[in-house]
C-alpha cells in the first residue's frame, strides 16, 4: 500500500493480536496507538481530498504559470547560447592573436624595443630640459637680485648716480669731439661745427670767416729738440690761440699735425684778419726758442685767413680752400705772416703781405 504523506499503515496481519497479550495495560497502550493511527490515516485522507480539489480548481492556473516558467528557461537558453557563441569567436579571435603574437614576435618586439629607446630619448631630453629650465631660472633670479640691488641704489643715490653720469656722460661728449694732446676741438668737431654754421649762416646771409694756422718749420723743431718738446710747443700754441677767439662761438681746432683752424661765424673777412694778426703776435709772443728757424730765432706761425657769405646751394668746403691757398701763399712769401684770400688778384695778396709784414 502507498504512503500518503510520511504517514505509514501498517499491515493488518503484522499487528499485535490483541488475545494474544495478557497484560491489560499494555492492551489499552496498543489500543490508543492504533486510535492514533487511525486518526492520522483519516487526517491523511483529508489533506489527500483538499490537495486534489485544489487541484481540480487552480490546474489551469499551475499550468499557466509552469508554461511561463518553462518560456523564461528557453530564453535564458537562448541568451546562454549566443553568449556561448560570442565567448566561442573570442576564443578563437584570441587564439588568432596569439598565434599572429608567435609568428610576428620579432616584429614586435624589435617595435617595443624601438618604442623603449624612443621613451628613453625622450626622458633624457626631457631631463636636460628640466635641467636648462633650472639653470636659467637659477640665472633669471640671480640678474632679478642684481636688478633689485640697483634698484634700491637708484633709489638711494639717484641723484647722486644722475650726476655721476652727466659729468661722464659731458667728458665722453667732450673726449670725442676734442683733441687730447692739445685740448682744442679736433677734426671731427670741427667739421661737424662747419658744416652747422654753414647751413647756419646761408639760411640767415651772415658771413662766415675760417682762419688757417700752421707752426713755421715744425719738422726741423720736433727733430731737433725731440717729440716732448714738440708737444708741449703744440700745446702752448693751441693755448695762445684759443686766448686770441673772440667769444663762445668761435671754434678753434686742431686741424692735423702742427696745423689749426678758428672758425669765426658772423666775422668779416677785416675782422677774421684782425684775429688772425692777433694769433701770429701771440705765437711770437710765446718766445719759444726754435734753433732751426731761418725767419725768426722763436717759434712763429703762417696764417690764412678767408671769409665768405655761405649759401645753400655751395659746400663748407669753398671756404676751406679759400683759407688753404692764402695759408700756402703765407708760407710762400716768407712765412711768419698773414695772408688774406680775397676777391684781388695775386700781385695784390702779395702786396698786402708786404704791407703787413712792414707794419710789424
């Protein structure tokens, strides 16, 4: 006979007969366990009858709701199967790499290798970098120190420093434009101050008068006392004649050598004559002693004197060589006089050097 429910019913046959025991407690202990068996059988056969007309009642129900899990586990199915599939083309897309990987390692590697040495370049380039960076702002914070210390400097001693200078800044000026043995202006200056007072006086018709100096056989003098005495004798003649210049304007130069220039802006051609008598009497004046002269036992000078009413449309240079020729004719003549270039001919130059030659 089946089980219904864990319960057991045993087998008439293998019961106890109840004649057979003489022992009335033990009769009444087996009759209450077979009420009890009874009762579990009909309890049993109850719950059999409920579960079955549930059953009957909630079939279609059971039936629907195991067709919906049954419908889930096919398309959970469904979704392992093609998850299967994929993980399967990996498979065997791996096993593609990995044999490509094995037939093409030494490419790979020697790219890996090349990619190393690259990274590796560049990290060594990239320290040098670093390193040049540190330097330079190592460079920028010392000159940052410096600018600062100047700084505080300029602040402190500002004026000072502005005046330190200006005075440098005047005897560069003026170390540039004079003549360092003699202390006149030099060429330079005297080139650059002629050719402003000629634009000068052309713009406003004013005469401009030049005044050319040269010391009487300074050769034979340098060679005989020696290269000091000329200087000094240089010098002393710079000074005379710059004694002799009538007010700022006037420029007196060192024009090369033993020679000089004064420029007389506004001067006529009588008045430059007058200061260039001036310059030859305070030549004389000086008594330098001059063994090797063959016109006078001290040191003289020649003159030429030019004078001319610039204008715009001529060059500085007109009166320059108006002032050379009558220099050269002064030297000419005898030397130790003065000579004017003038509008006369040359019989005249001539006479008016006697004239004043005999005069003085």
């Amino acid at each position: 006979m089946p089980r219904l429910f864990g319960d057991t019913v045993r087998d008439p046959q293998s019961l106890p007969d109840p004649a057979a025991s003489s022992d009335p407690q033990a009769l009444i202990e087996e009759n209450k366990r077979l009420r009890q068996q009874v009762a579990a059988l009909e309890q049993s056969n109850r719950d059999l009858q409920i579960a079955l007309e549930t059953t009957a009642i909630h079939g279609d129900c059971i039936e629907n709701e195991l067709q919906s899990t049954l419908s889930l586990y096919r398309r959970q199915q469904q979704r392992l199967q093609t998850i299967l599939k994929q993980v399967a083309q990996q498979k065997r897309d791996l096993e593609w790499v990995l044999q490509t990987t094995i037939e093409h390692s030494s490419v790979i590697e020697n790219e890996l290798l090349s990619a190393n040495e690259r990274l590796t370049i560049e990290a060594h380039q990239h320290r040098n970098a670093e390193q040049k960076l540190q330097s330079l702002l190592g460079t920028i914070t010392r000159e940052r120190e410096d600018l600062e210390h100047v700084l505080r400097l300029i602040i402190e001693h500002g004026d000072a420093m502005i005046e330190q200078l200006y005075v440098q800044a005047t005897e560069a000026g003026a170390k540039a434009t004079m003549d360092a043995l003699t202390r006149v202006a030099n060429r330079r200056r005297f080139d650059e101050y002629l050719e402003q007072q000629w634009q000068t006086r052309g713009s406003r018709s004013e005469p401009l008068a030049l005044v050319m100096v040269d010391v009487d056989s300074f050769k034979a003098y340098n060679d005989l006392l020696g290269h000091v005495a000329g200087d000094v004798c240089l010098q002393q003649v710079a000074m005379a004649i710059a004694q002799v210049a009538r007010s700022t304007s006037d420029l007196v130069a060192r024009y090369g050598g033993e020679e000089f220039a004064v420029l007389l802006p506004r001067a006529t051609l009588q008045q430059a004559e007058l200061v260039g008598t001036r310059i030859r009497q305070a030549v004389l004046g000086l008594s330098l002693p001059h063994p090797r002269s063959a016109v006078n036992p001290c040191v003289t000078v020649s003159v030429g004197v030019a004078a001319i009413s610039p204008s715009l449309t001529t060059s500085p240079t007109l009166l320059v060589s108006r002032a050379d020729r009558a220099l050269y004719a002064a030297k000419q003549q005898g030397r130790n006089r003065v000579v004017v270039a003038d509008e006369l001919s040359n019989e005249t130059i001539a006479l008016r050097s006697a004239v004043e030659m005999r005069i003085h």
